[in-house]
C-alpha cells in the first residue's frame, strides 16, 4: 500500500451536487452525502474498462512498488459479489485482478441506507484527472491518520462517502527470506471479505458520472500477521478489515470521530499469507 504524503496541491474535489444526468442515473442529496439512484436495466455506470499492462510492465511495477509497498487485490468475482454482500449486480465487467484505474466494484448505502453497488476506478484521484504539469502521486490507499486533511480525501472523509471494497485477497511483500517475496493475503477460511474505502463521484461534461475510490490503511507495527510484511525497516501498514457485522454501520456512519472508531486491525488468527507463485507453508497471524 501507498501513502498519499506527496499529494500536491490544487486538485479537483469532489462535487455536491444533485443535478440529474443522463437516462435513470442521479444524483439526491441527503444529510450531508450524496447518493447515486440506479434505476431499470437501461442506463448503468459501466465505464471502459482500462487497457491491462503488459507483462513486462507488471513486472516493472512489482520491482519499483516492492520498495514501498503493494498495491493490487482480487475483486470478489461477479458470480459471488451479489449473493454473498446481499447487493444488486454492479451490472459492468471487471478484471480477475486489479491495479491502478481499473475498475473494481464497491459498495455504498443508497439514500434508503439500502446497500448498492457501483464499479469504480481504483485511486480516489484517477490518473486521468490529475491536471497538466501536475507530478504524478498515488492515491489508492489514503492513511487513517491524515485522511481528514488531505485534499483527495477530506471531503469524502467528513461528509461520509463510505464505501467497502469487497475482495478475494490482496498482495502484500514479505522479505522474511531475504528478498521480496509477494504475498497473497486473504481469510483462513478462504472466504469474501471487505476493506474500509472512501469513494467519490466525477461529473463529465454531458452530466454523466463515473466513480473512483480509495482503500484506508491503518499503522500495523503490532499486528501479528502484517508487520510481517514490507522491508525490515518500514512502517507496517494494513488495510482496514471491516468485520461483517459492522458492514452497514460503517456504511452508514456520518460522524468522522465515529468512523475512526471502525478503523481498527483485524484478527491476525482469522488471516491467512501464502505466497502464490511457489509451494511454502502458509503464514497464519497468531
């Protein structure tokens, strides 16, 4: 995962607004938020998927991001995401894997705190809209620490654009053998879980809208599991678990100092690390 400690200013914010776009999509404002309504089958939110990199580029990104840390997942598949998180078919396609700019699915409550689900553009602030002569940064992970004052994130931080981020794993590196060794990080049991994200809105000049998120991380320097992770003398960091009986409850939570009390670790006994590309005996957090 990656900080966002570098974010220049000048960026877009996100918008308040209730305008209506194009076909059944709409924007409705309440308590401080604002809601996507999907209705019917016409009209959806699918966006163009991102062109997958090349496998000499992946590699590339793996050796650079290996010095801080890591920074792609496994969505949950389209056959398992409706049933398992009890939402509506985000109704778009997305990659068995995902990186920065790709779509992924998230999951907000609707203006009836009803959940729905919504594909999005990993990063908060998508490459695409970081202005000309502006140095590129990261914004797909944001820490829990500074989120509330951080351009990218503070407005969706403190009027409550919550989202989770459901998934399969995500990929952390391990350098316990001496070197970095990419890690599959997901539950004991091999089940769906969620991660604590931020998300927002971006409005296009024909009124139509596309979405973008980021994944909150927390310090892990205690953390039996992931302050495995990274190089010996790095911070340890961890994405936010969100347990599913506090699903809806983060979802719903409008007051920041109350969200923070959701950003909390995860039990390591309940985590799993294997390391994909190689036979070796899984890492288990106690």
């Amino acid at each position: 995962m990656q900080n966002d400690d570098n974010e220049p200013d000048g960026l877009p914010s996100p918008q308040d607004s209730s305008t209506s776009s194009p076909g059944n999509r709409r924007l409705a404002s309440g308590a401080g938020r604002t809601y996507i309504r999907l209705a019917g089958n016409d009209e959806t939110h699918k966006a163009s998927t991102p062109a997958r990199q090349p496998a000499s580029t992946r590699n590339l990104v793996h050796t650079r991001i290996h010095a801080t840390m890591c920074v792609n997942f496994t969505p949950t598949p389209p056959t398992v995401l409706p049933g398992h998180f009890h939402t509506p078919d985000p109704l778009g396609d997305w990659k068995d894997e995902v990186w920065q700019d790709y779509l992924a699915p998230i999951i907000i409550h609707d203006e009836s705190g009803r959940r729905q689900a919504l594909l999005a553009s990993y990063g908060m602030v998508p490459k695409q809209k970081i202005p000309p002569g502006t140095k590129p940064f990261s914004t797909m992970n944001a820490r829990s620490e500074t989120v509330d004052s951080k351009r990218s994130y503070r407005t969706a931080w403190l009027k409550g654009y919550r989202c989770l981020v459901p998934m399969t794993a995500f990929f952390e590196p391990c350098y316990e053998s001496g070197k970095a060794e990419r890690m599959r990080i997901g539950m004991a049991d091999g089940a769906p879980f969620a991660v604590a994200g931020l998300w927002r809105p971006w409005k296009a000049e024909n009124g139509a809208y596309t979405f973008s998120f980021t994944q909150l991380t927390i310090n892990a320097d205690q953390h039996a599991l992931m302050r495995r992770m990274h190089r010996p003398d790095d911070e340890k960091r961890s994405l936010v678990i969100v347990p599913e009986a506090d699903y809806d409850l983060w979802l719903n939570c409008a007051d920041p100092a109350q969200a923070r009390g959701y950003l909390r670790d995860f039990p390591a006994d309940r985590m799993l690390a294997v390391a994909p590309d190689r036979q070796q005996q899984p890492l288990f957090g106690a």
